[in-house]
C-alpha cells in the first residue's frame, strides 16, 4: 500500500468515526513569526548534498520543523502540530519556554565557555539540585554531567568495572543505550547495529516483554521466569563475578516494554549477589515522566547504585549526566578523565532552568494526570481499533503496539507506517519503535492538557479508522 494517499482521503467515507467532526488542535496564543529561510525543498537538497547518508527523516515527504511554542510546532508553511514526541522525549517542559529561553539568554550573553578546570557555580549548583530530587540514604549524590545519552552509559559501565575489578556486563534484549561502539554494544535491537567488534563482555538476557514473552508464557503464572533466568546467564557465561547489570526502567526505542511489578527486584538482588552494581538508563524515564514518581526505577521500588539521564534533563540542550555514590565514583581518580563540553555554563543552566521549571509548575503532576488520562483513552480505543495489540507505558510515556491480528499477534509494520503518515497529515506528530517499527510512541512535552490528549486519541482514531477502512477496501 502506496504511503503517498491524499491525506484526509479516508475521512470522506460515510462510517462511524468520519461522522464525527475531524480531530482539531486546541487553540494556541502563540503567533509564530512568519518563515523566510529556505524552502522546505533547499533544505532537504542541502540535507542530501552536504550532510552524512546515516541522516534519518521520517516521512515520505521529509517535514521541515521551523518554530517551537511549548507543545506545539510549525513548519515552513505555518502548519502547527501537536508535538506527541517531543522531539523522542527531549522537549520535557516546552518548546521556547520563557524562563529557559530567559536563562539562557542570559548566559549565552555572560560566558559560553571557560572549561571545568576553572570554577563557575552553575555546575555546582545543578549537581546539588539534581542530587536533592534523589531519595534520601541512597547515596546517589555525586555526578559527571556529559554531552548526550550515549556517553553516560559509556562512563556509567567504566565506573561500575573500575569499581567492582570486574568485566562482564549485564544487559537486556531489546534494550537501546546509545550509538557509540561501547554503548552500540550494550544495545540488543539489531536495526540499530552495524557489524562492528562491539559488546566487549556484555551478556544479553531476555526482557520482561510480557506481550511478547520471550518463555511464551503468561504473567504472573511465568513466575517472572525472565527474571530468574538470569542467574542462570551469571553461571554459564561469565566467570562468576559481574561488574554491572544496565536497563532502562521502561525500554523506550524497544516500543515501550514495561516489566511486571516484581522483575527488576528480583535481577536487582541476582546481580547483586554476584557482585555487581545496577544502572538505571534514565535517559527516557527521568525527572517526572512517568508521572508516579521523579525516577523510572521508583516504580519498580529499587534503588540503582548509579543513575544515567539525558534527553528531557535539558529540555533539547545537549546535556547528559551519569549519577553514583562517592565510593563507586573514586575510582576514577587512578588516572584523568576528562570532557570538554561536558558541565559548561550554558549546558548547566539549561538543565538546572529545566529542574527548576519542572519543580515550579509541578510537571511530573500534569504529567501523571494527563497520562493516566491519556492511557486510559488509549486503552478504550482498543475496543473499536482492532489494529491495536498492546498499549503500554507510564505518564507521557506511552507505546501502542499495532498488530494485524490480535491472537497472531503478527507486527502491523505498514499499518504503522501509514498510520504515521496518516496522523502528520493531521497535525500530531508521534514516533515509532520496536523491532519491528509496528509500536507508535508517544512522549509529548510534559506540560500538554487533557484537550490534546483529546485531539491526540481522535486523530489516532480517524487515522487507524481509515487504514482499517482501506485495507477492507484493497483487500
Ligand atoms: N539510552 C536510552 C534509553 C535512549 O533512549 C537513548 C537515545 N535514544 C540513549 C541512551 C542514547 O542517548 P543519546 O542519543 O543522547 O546518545
């Protein structure tokens, strides 16, 4: 099926959801100021020539992204979206948020620059915040800030071998850490690896994929037998003694995989009895999206002994940050480490604004409220939208697995592709995920209402109507 439809196409047919109005953004203040750069076409030409092929764009049609005003952006044409994957889980507070854009201002103006071998109280002074929003007796205090994602993963498994003297690393099936070659190799979703040497003692266990269960068994009747297996991995492939067990408290490029309640518990303590230390990948899961609670790791009730985050901690300034306790960070004084960027004044006041606005306008709140509102609608939407299989996620951070039959259970990847398209051409961007690229994600800015929740599900509904529609059609 052509992904080149005339958008809107199914909407003319005379069925149940097309008698409805069709789904319209919630009205904005916001003005964006009139586009003069280049044409969306110059753009991608420019794209093409002058930048790397690994570039990826989604869409047919590649969209241009010109403006941004909280949850909502514009592009070339002045055509406004619902931002419904905030740029994969980055925008946290808002696109163009005034007191950030203000902080920032301010600083850029003051000094870019001067590195860390020179004192400068915002590095402190975010590390101190950052250290505050961590439960208390956990010892989590001490931090490395970094650039991205990828490179606190890296320094997050060097500190854990430094400091446990071991090698093997633990991680899960499924998982995405990063695209450097280290992190490369913690990562399990073979789209996202080339064939590198990579992975140096890294195990891969199965995940806690309990809609696709790697035993083919049932929850709670598996008796977490995932988690168990573990112990099992320890004795056969490594020595005996593990430097670290890494995951993300829910896997995020993996299509939004949540574990049963009791899992992370149970891998938590077998690692922990062959000596290594347990790293929470927060870089989807941090500061408040999950709305329950600030850290992923809280919903599961474990404690990391070393936290990573990025992506929303500067609300799109890259910034990323690896948090421990004193003892497994000393270590790292044998020799010199050392970062460029890493912890410069503006990078620091972007995330230490971000925290604060986060804090201010009780964010994780809204985002608890508008989630749980926004699942429960989406699970509601399963009754009339067969294509739906699965729908995940805690907060705003939620997946939609698409099937094309629900006791096969066989990846509705084109659906999702076309539902994508479909969607865009709507006004709601969303993204995509899982092995299969059949899982629809969603991860707006943490400040959207209940009214684009509610374009969010009615566009989604139109969207899946209508790809339901066409293939009863073609087929
Ligand atoms: N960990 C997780 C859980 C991620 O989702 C990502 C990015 N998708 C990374 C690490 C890598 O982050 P970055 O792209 O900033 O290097």
């Amino acid at each position: 099926m052509s992904l080149n439809r005339v958008p809107g196409d199914g909407l003319q047919k005379q069925t149940s959801s097309s008698r409805r109005p069709a789904a319209s953004l919630p009205p904005t203040p916001h003005n964006p100021v009139p586009y003069t750069g280049p044409s969306r076409e110059e753009m991608l030409a420019l794209r093409t020539e002058y930048l790397t092929p690994t570039l990826l764009t989604f869409y047919k049609r590649p969209i241009s992204i010109v403006e941004g005003k909280m949850q909502y952006v514009w592009d070339e044409s002045g055509k406004r979206y619902l931002d419904a994957l905030g740029g994969i889980v980055t925008t946290s507070v808002g696109h163009a948020h005034p007191k950030i854009v203000e902080r920032l201002r301010k600083q850029v103006g003051t000094l870019c620059h001067a590195t860390t071998l020179y004192l400068h109280p915002t590095i402190g002074q975010f590390a101190q915040k950052l250290a505050g929003h961590f439960p208390s007796d956990t010892g989590l205090k001490v931090t490395y800030f970094t650039n991205s994602g990828s490179e606190a993963n890296d320094l997050a498994v060097m500190m854990a071998r430094l400091a446990t003297g071991s090698y093997d690393v633990l991680a899960l099936r499924n998982a995405y850490h990063g695209g450097l070659q280290s992190t490369m190799g913690l990562t399990a979703h073979g789209t996202w690896k080339y064939p590198l040497p990579q992975g140096f003692g890294v195990h891969h266990a199965a995940p806690a994929y309990c809609y696709r269960c790697p035993f083919g068994l049932t929850y709670p009747s598996c008796d977490l037998r995932c988690a168990h297996a573990i112990e099992d991995q320890i004795r056969y492939e490594t020595s005996g003694s593990v430097a670290c067990f890494i995951a993300e408290p829910i896997q995020g490029v993996g299509g939004v995989v949540d574990p049963p309640p009791e899992y992370f518990k149970i891998v938590y303590a077998l690692v922990r009895k062959y000596g290594g230390l347990c790293i929470a990948d927060e870089v989807q899961t941090a500061w408040g999206r999950t709305g329950d609670h600030f850290w992923g790791f809280q919903n599961w009730d474990v404690v990391p002994d070393i936290v990573t985050m990025a992506k929303g901690i500067g609300n799109g300034a890259p910034l990323g940050a690896c948090t421990t306790t004193r003892e497994i960070a000393e270590p790292m004084t044998q020799r010199f480490h050392f970062n460029t960027f890493a912890g410069n004044p503006v990078s620091m006041t972007a995330g230490l604004a971000t925290l604060e606005v986060i804090d201010e306008e009780n964010l994780q709140e809204n985002t608890r409220v508008v989630g749980t509102y926004l699942k429960q609608r989406l699970c509601e939407l399963m009754e009339s939208q067969p294509l739906i299989g699965d729908v995940r996620g805690k907060g705003l951070l939620l997946g939609i697995e698409l099937v094309e039959n629900r006791n096969t259970k066989v990846p509705a990847t084109a659906a999702t592709a076309d539902v994508l398209e479909m969607t865009k051409d709507r006004g709601l961007l969303l993204g995509k995920g899982g092995l299969h690229g059949n899982v629809l994600r969603i991860a707006p800015p943490m400040c959207v209402t209940t009214d684009d929740a509610d374009f969010l599900v009615d566009c989604l509904d139109e969207a899946l109507g209508a790809r339901q529609r066409d293939c009863t059609t073609d087929g």
